[in-house]
C-alpha cells in the first residue's frame, strides 16, 4: 500500500505562477470541456459531474490535494463493532440556506443514495443501515467487515432533509433515464461555494460561501462555469482571457498553449482506464447477424483485440501522451500487477483468422457507440479503431453524440460496443470498478454493468474481496477476477488517458491531482 500511495502522490503536480496575490479576490472564469449532468449529485455517477458538485455539496470525509482521506462534514470516527462506523459530526456547520447542518440530514442522504432507484447507489455496495445516535452522531453498519467506507464516502455528499422535504425531493433523480427534480436544478449544500444562478449548456454561477466551516484556502468570490465543448474554442477562449482555467487542454493545442506567455499547463496521466465493452446480450442492437450474437464467441472478441494497432492510436489520436495498457486499472490501483499489463500482439492475419473459424469469415457489421464529450479525444481515436476493424472485414457503424445522448441508450443496453472509461474513484482500488461494471447486477453491485458482463467466478472474487480486511489476501483476489476479465477477453484496454489543465497567469496556485477532479477550494487568484 505504501507503494501505492508513493505513486499516487507522484501524480499530483502544483502550479504555482509568479506573484504577490491581491488583498480582495476576484472570479475565477472556468472553461470546462463539457457541462454537467444535473445540479443533484445522486444523479448519475459520473466523475466530472461531482468534482463540480464538490463545490456545492461535501461528504463526511474528503480527499486532500494529494488523495489522503481527511475529515470533512464528520470531524472524526470509529469501529464499535467490525460491521459498524460511528461517525461524530461537525458542529457549527451551515446548509447555504443558513440551516444547521444534523445527524437528520446525514441519515436522509444515505436513505436518499441508497434507494433502490438512485443511479449511484453501487457507490455505497457494502451499506446496510444508518442510525442518528444524537444530533451529532450517526452509526452506519455495512453487510459485512468493509475496508473502503472512508473511500466510498468521500463522494456521498450530503443533503439538508427540511431542504429535500420541502421540495418533495427526498426520493432520487436519475439522469441517465430522464427523471428529474427540484434538485437537478437547485442546490443547497454545506460547500465553499453556493449555486448563485445556472443556464444549463450555457453558464452555471458560483459564489463562496462566507459561512463555511473550512479555513479559507482559497480567495475566489465567484466561479463562473462554463461548458466549451469546441476544443478550438476552448483555446481561444483561455489565449484571450475570456477564461482563466480550463480541466480540459486539447491535447493538440499543448503546444501552442505553452508557448504564450500568459498561459502554464498542466499535464500527466490520470487515474483512468479507457477500454471497449461489448453488448454480450442474446442478440446485437444493429447488424447483419439476427439470429445470434457474435460477441459470445470469445475468437471474435478476441480478433477486435488484435486488430488494433495500439501504437498507431497512441501516436495520431493521442498524440502520443496517453499510456498503452493491457490492464483494466491503473499502476496506482490496487489489483494491477504487471503481468496483466501485457496486450496481445497487433495482428490483422490472426484476427481473420479468427473471425473465419468463428463462422465470420466475411465479418459483420454492429453499432459502435462513442461520446463526443467524455473521455479525452474520444471521438478520434474511436475513428480510428473503427477504420481498423473495418481492415479486419468488421463493419461497425460508428455513433458519436454529446454523452446527454449516449448514456440512456447505453443504460438501456442499446449498443453493441462501446466506449468507456473507469478511474476507480472514489475507491482508488480495483473494487470499484469489479463491484460496479463487472459483477452481475444484484442489488448495488453491477449498477455500470451494461452489457450483461457477469461472470460467476468474478462475482465470486468480488464478493470476497469486498468482505476482507487484510488486504495482502483481499489484493489478490481482485487481481485473480482481473485476471480471469483478461483471458475471457470481456474488454479491450487501451490507455491511461493523458490529463491536461491550462491556466492564466490571473491564477496563483492549483493543485492538480491524479483523480482529474478540480478542487477550487484549494486554488488562489492574483
């Protein structure tokens, strides 16, 4: 663990820009490269939508700058029984709307993200139970001894429950179905920053909260949010000062946004893993086979594998600044070992040689669903993987819309292959994404699992591995169900996704870390 850790805090860069900083702060004008989901962060589990929400909202325990687990709305914890957290809670704490931040509020947040309905659910697997001790105590027992709630926490934010039952809102929204509420377009957290007003696709309206509890790190009045899909736009923007931070530095545009002199960036790669998941239902979405479904025969799978040219991807679509893998997790992530790093060969010949003694000699055509929005140069290098197979006799009709589009239809398995990205975070370990894309669906375990990837050996592993408190037999597990994902050929991996921020010289300090979430609160301007 210790060696994880080491590598974690090797990811986290500060920028830190010349100058004295100025007695009054001023607003921080941030061009993102996508908007987000809803203002409700039990909405959709998505990374981006709650490092924003971040800012509103806080859970009991948080992430530092440099991804250790710290107290946040709990000032401290403990275990009375292996399956029970009692957690004391932070006094003096205001909601935005000036209520007391209680026990009542943390218990209505938990029944609230762990209903049956709420789409991130799979986020809290081992959950039970909450009980309110006092006004300032509150217990959560889990199903089983669980080694990661402090992780899992620290993106279950909290509610005000007079909040959420006034506004009929106690029940969750889900944005990847279209049900919404009060809260997809009103907040009200304990947060540094309130919602002062929002125009969803346009611009969203941050102000600080002068009543938070947290020392004031930072000195920004206001966050002006505002989604820039347009790479080209995006740069120009920040060039000419319209923006003065953006989480979201076109690849293609580093160099030319490093040599102005107003502007520093900030790269690495991130925490996240980008692979391909086949629909491995009965029948495929869109294609010429109708009677079965080719993706079952593990040659096929296993023939799109070796007809990628990974290094070609890599050098054109990313600009050769993203990490080719063969693993589903990170070096970072417990669970990765080395050997699973390891791709198979490109090979056009031995992948129709493949598909022909799978019966497809002449391939077949499916839906390849892409966002154009999400994951870094998505829409290029899903372009380019797609011309690959077509070499190998494939013939995929490529889909690519914003990530609004996408996802119901991927919720709703309406895809043949996709592609995804997973930086299992919170967790930061291999859990996540084997409890939450991998498993079978069974209660809130396979929430992400679209494509009916269930394999009874992984949800076996997953299943012990979520119950084990030591970690040096818990680790192994976990890499054991990698291991069988890698020989069954269930994904493609294909890199690390490079991370690029750029700010102005009108930004003092930013901590970047390998999770790719902003944390503004910890940011100063000139």
């Amino acid at each position: 663990m210790r060696s994880t850790r080491r590598l974690i805090l090797a990811a986290v860069s500060a920028l830190a820009l010349a100058g004295p900083l100025a007695a009054d702060a001023k607003t921080l004008k941030w061009g993102a490269p996508r908007e987000i989901g809803s203002l409700d962060p039990y909405s959709f589990g998505e990374t981006f939508t709650l490092s924003v929400l971040n800012h509103v909202y806080e859970g009991l325990v948080r992430y530092t700058g440099d991804l250790k687990i710290e107290p946040a709305l709990a000032t401290a914890w403990s275990n009375p029984t292996p399956t029970t957290w009692r957690f004391e809670l932070r006094k003096g704490v205001k909601f935005h709307d000036g209520a007391p931040f209680t026990a009542d509020d943390v218990i209505a947040s938990l029944e609230r993200v762990t209903h049956p309905n709420s789409p991130l659910k799979g986020n809290l697997p081992a959950y039970k139970s909450a009980k309110k001790i006092d006004d300032s105590t509150v217990e959560i027992e889990v199903n089983a001894p669980y080694p990661l709630l402090l992780n899992d926490l620290t993106n279950i934010y909290i509610f005000s429950k007079p909040w959420l039952v006034a506004n009929n809102s106690l029940l969750p929204t889900d944005a990847g179905k279209g049900v919404e509420g009060y809260a997809t377009n009103n907040a009200n957290g304990t947060g540094p920053f309130k919602v002062e007003s929002r125009r969803p696709d346009a611009k969203t309206v941050f102000v600080a909260h002068a009543d938070w509890w947290d020392k004031k790190v930072h000195n920004i009045d206001r966050i002006e949010f505002t989604p820039i899909t347009s790479p080209a736009t995006r740069v120009a923007a920040l060039l000419s000062g319209e923006v003065d931070f953006t989480n979201g530095a076109p690849l293609q545009d580093l160099q030319r946004l490093s040599a102005s002199p107003d502007v520093k960036v900030l790269q690495t790669n991130e925490l996240r893993t980008v692979f391909f998941a086949f629909n491995l239902r009965d029948k495929l979405v869109e294609s010429d086979v109708a009677d079965k479904n080719p993706f079952k025969d593990k040659r096929v799978r296993e023939a799109l594998y070796r007809s990628i040219d990974i290094d070609a991807v890599q050098k054109r679509a990313m600009r050769g600044l993203s990490r080719n893998t063969g693993s589903l997790v990170a070096p970072a992530i417990p669970g990765y070992v080395k050997e699973l790093d390891a791709r198979p060969p490109f090979d056009l010949k031995a992948a129709k040689k493949l598909l022909a003694d799978a019966g497809y000699p002449n391939g077949f055509s499916f839906l390849f669903n892409c966002n154009n929005d999400s994951l870094v140069n998505e829409e290029e290098f899903c372009q380019a993987v797609a011309s690959m197979w077509s070499r190998a006799g494939l013939r995929p009709t490529v889909s690519i819309a914003p990530r609004s589009q996408q996802t119901p239809k991927r919720v709703k398995g309406e895809f043949d292959v996709i592609s995804f990205g997973w930086a299992n975070e919170p967790m930061i370990d291999a859990y996540s994404i084997l409890i939450q894309v991998m498993r079978s669906k069974d209660g809130a375990g396979g929430v992400f699992n679209w494509g009916n990837w269930g394999d009874p050996r992984i949800d076996a592993l997953t299943d012990k591995a979520g119950v084990e408190i030591d970690a040096s037999k818990r680790i192994p597990m976990m890499t054991e169900a990698l291991k069988i994902a890698k020989d069954e050929t269930l994904f493609i991996p294909m890199h690390q996704q490079p991370m690029a921020w750029a700010a102005r010289n009108t930004v003092a300090t930013i901590v970047q870390a390998s999770d790719n979430k902003p944390r503004l609160w910890l940011t100063t301007l000139k």
